[in-house]
C-alpha cells in the first residue's frame, strides 16, 4: 500500500509535456491498483496526467 501512495505521488508530478514518459509507470499502477481486492475507487488515478495520457487504450478505459 505504501508503494502504491508513492507511486501516485510520483505520477503527481509529471506535466502534459511529460506524461508520455511515465506511460509504464501509469500502466503499473493501474493494474496494482485493479488487482488490490482493499481498492474500491479509482479516481484519485484519472486526474493524474499520465494516466490521462493513456485515455482510448485498453487499459485506461
């Protein structure tokens, strides 16, 4: 649980410029985040902007 917080802070401070880079990042912490049976919403991940950057994959949608 403490990885995920950091790992969400992390993507916290990427920018639109940016976000591409963190593209594997976002994609791990999503799929942490659905395989966490203790996680029950979302969307503190859909502000952050590299996971925005992942909108219309599979994995984002």
């Amino acid at each position: 649980e403490l990885a995920a917080k950091v790992m969400i802070e992390l993507l916290g401070t990427y920018t639109d410029e940016n976000a591409s880079y963190a593209r594997e990042d976002a994609i791990k912490c999503i799929a942490t985040a659905l395989a966490d049976p203790n996680t029950f919403l979302l969307d503190p991940l859909l502000s952050l902007k590299p996971v925005r950057f992942l909108e219309g994959e599979l994995i984002h949608d």
